[in-house]
C-alpha cells in the first residue's frame, strides 16, 4: 500500500483531476491525504481520501476570483497579476501546512503530488532530496517548463520553425524574466530566502524544473517537443472521470441530427458573459444547431432570454455530453479542453486570461481547432469559424489523432510509475 499527499490551491479546474487521481488510488487501496480548500472537503471525501483543510491564509473561494480581478489586464501582464496575487502570496502558508503534515507523519508518504500553481511546493522542492519525498507535478495546466525550443510560457505563442526559433526565444525569455516578471521574482527571492537562505533556484513560472518528475495529464500530440528538459516528464493522458448528478429535462434532445455545440467560459473567468457564451448564442441563434451552454455555476437567469434552439445549465457531467458534441466553443479551460480531445471533438477557442492564450495557441498548433486571438470575439467571427470548424473534415481528424494517443495514454499507471521510478533515482 502506497501513501501519498496531494495538495491543491482551491480551484475547481484544479482540484477536479486530482480528485480523480485520488480516487483510483484510493480505489486501489493506497492511502491519499489531500490538502486544499474547505469547500472541496466533502468532494475529497467521496474519493475517500483524508481531507486536510488549508490554512485560513492560503483559502479562498475560487468563484469570486472573476469579481475580484475585475481589473485584471490581460495577456502576460495578467499572467503576473494572477502568479503575484494568486499564486504567491499564498506560497508560504502552502509551505508551512506541507510541512507540519510530512512532520506528523509517521510514515512519509511516497509521494507528494502538487497541482503547478501551487508555489508552496517550490520551497519544499528546495530542501535536499533525501530529506522530503518525492515532489511530483500533475500537470493540468500547459506545460510551462522553460525550453530554447518554445517561446517562455504566457505570449501565447508558438515555436518557430528554423535556425531562428532558439534566438527569438532567448530574446523573449529576457524579456520576460529580466522585466516583465523582474518584481514578482524579487519577491519569490525573498520569500526563498526566508526559508532556504538562498535566491530560488529558478524562475518562477519554471519552478517545476526544480521538481522530481512532472507527470502531465495530456498528450505529447498536445505539447510543443522540448529536448533540453531539465526534469523528467511523462504523458498520462487527461483524467476522464464519471460524474454523477441530475440531467436537465431537455438531455434527450442531445440525440438529435443537428450538429451538437458546447459554449462556456469555464468557472472562473465566466463573471461576464459578453465576453464570449453572449456572442456564440448570437452568432448562432439562426444557425441549424443546438447550442448547449454551461454557466460554470452562474444562475442561467443571467443569460436572459435565449433563443429556442439554445439550452442551458449550470453544469453537466462532461463524461456524457461530449459523445454527443459536435464542436466545443471555449475560452480556453484545460480540462474542457482535453475532455472535448479524449473524444475527438474540435474546438472554436477565444481567451486571453490565466494560461488561456497558452491553451488556444496548442488548439490551433495542433490542428485540433481555430484560435480567435481574442478573449472577446465579435459574433460574427464566431460565426464564420464555427461554419469552418463544421464544415472543414481536418479539425475533427486531427482531433481524433490526439483521442487515439488519449485512448492509449497510461493514465494512473504512469504516474505510478513515475512514483518508482523517481524513488528509485534517489536511492541509486
């Protein structure tokens, strides 16, 4: 029996395939701590885990960050507004409550598996190896790791074919790291040297370098190749957990000719939804389509009066609905998206907040869909790359490419496996 300690920031796309994990290791009859936010005890419960609450300091109920990061910029400016306020401030009390748990353990775990934003991991990862378990990353966010291959992480952008590729990408990284980022990593230093008497070991965005092994809930398909890692990774493929819950009266209408399309904005940056659910059910009010929107918790009320070939919910259980999908209309959420490749669906995506740009720039890098460029598209757009999206056969094959790699992919297995064989690195 394996023991492990999973520690999350309290975001539901964040807690969600981690919840997942624990319950097939717990089904397994391994042992699961879990740490994170209390409005997820009772979730972590059901996969049997231990429940163990975060700190009041590092806590926050993630639907009202959309609120409160009203002024938010976007882009990478966002990018470090959401790693300094979100990310980083919490940092310290993660860190404390790791410790105080991996203290009162009896038996260290074999494991401590960390959610990518969760920045108190870093200062774990900067003690000795042989003094801590393992730290491994689930990586359900776009792989972030700093490679000459790729662009550094938050321009949204893709790599290059050619001789020049490598020196834009230095040039960027600069950019990014020596300016753009320069005061939120003065105070990532600070806060590591409070704990390590040291400035950290690396950039902050890059800090899973530092880990002992990523373990990335994707596809290599989906993943720009780096050669130069610098930390193990590994593909388990995205987890596609089943969901319970009631169906809306009007599910059986799924099963219907029309083309089937998904909109959301996900459950964080959805506090407006004139950014994109409001001009996808313009654009496709007259269209011969269903269109199913997904408020991620919103009341549906605030859609106002919708047309009739438009339904909606809160949420649904997205392990049966995307079978029924023909298209995924998205402001970029990881999961949605990985859940709408697992199925072979193609994707219409348009967002500029959190990792979003990063998402839509490997939708479209991987043929899997259109990227608008936009976090608020006109509905005409919408309009004209849905029709593409439909119409052309290349989206949906090249999103049945990445489904056979998903079907295909180890899931729990490889992060099992990336478990021994990290400890077995440590030992030799």
């Amino acid at each position: 029996m394996a023991r492990y300690l999973i520690a999350s920031v309290p975001i539901h796309g964040h807690v969600t395939p981690l919840l997942g994990i624990a319950a097939e290791l717990t089904r397994r009859g391994d042992q699961v701590q879990f740490l994170t936010g209390a409005r997820f005890a009772e979730a972590v419960t059901r996969s049997a885990s231990e429940f163990i609450a975060l700190p009041t300091e590092a806590d926050y109920d993630d639907r009202l960050l959309g609120a409160a990061n009203n002024d938010r910029p976007a882009g990478i400016a966002g990018l470090r507004y959401d790693v300094a306020q979100n990310f980083l401030r919490p940092a310290r009390a993660q860190y404390d409550a790791l410790r105080a748990l991996l203290s009162a353990a009896e038996t260290p775990p074999d494991a401590v598996l960390i959610d990518p934003t969760f920045v108190g991991a870093m200062l774990l990862s900067g003690h000795p190896r042989h003094s801590r378990p393992p730290v491994i990353v689930a990586g359900m966010l776009p792989l972030p790791v700093s490679s000459s291959a790729v662009p550094p992480f938050g321009l949204g952008l893709q790599p290059w074919r050619g001789p020049l590729n490598r020196v834009r990408n230095t040039v960027l990284r600069a950019v990014v790291e020596k300016w753009i980022f320069a005061p939120v990593q003065a105070d990532v230093d600070t806060l590591f040297r409070s704990v390590h008497g040291r400035d950290a070991e690396a950039f902050v965005i890059n800090w899973m370098s530092k880990a002992d092994a990523i373990v990335q809930l994707s596809v290599p398909g989906f993943e720009y190749p780096r050669p130069d890692l610098a930390v193990p990774v590994r593909f388990a493929g995205p987890v596609i957990a089943s969901t319970d819950g009631v169906l809306p009266s009007w599910w059986d209408e799924l099963d219907t000719s029309r083309p089937v399309v998904l909109v959301t904005q996900g459950t964080i940056a959805n506090e407006n939804f004139d950014e994109l659910v409001e001009p996808t059910i313009e654009a496709l009010a007259t269209e011969d389509v269903l269109v199913v929107v997904t408020t991620g918790g919103r009341p549906i009320e605030q859609l106002g009066e919708l047309p009739d070939n438009v339904r909606a919910a809160q949420f649904l259980p997205y392990d049966r609905l995307f079978p029924r999908l023909d298209l995924l209309v998205t402001n970029g959420g990881y999961g949605g998206v990985q859940y709408a490749l697992a199925h072979g669906v193609p994707i219409v995506i348009a967002g500029d907040t959190e990792d979003k740009p990063e998402v839509a720039a490997r939708v479209s890098w991987s043929g899997s869909g259109i990227d608008l460029r936009t976090g608020r598209p006109r509905a005409t757009a919408v309009r004209r790359a849905v029709r593409k999206a439909l119409a052309s056969p290349r989206y949906r094959e090249a999103s049945a490419v990445l489904a056979e790699q998903i079907s295909a992919a180890r899931g729990i297995e490889e992060l099992i496996d990336t478990v021994a064989a990290t400890s077995a690195a440590r030992v030799s």
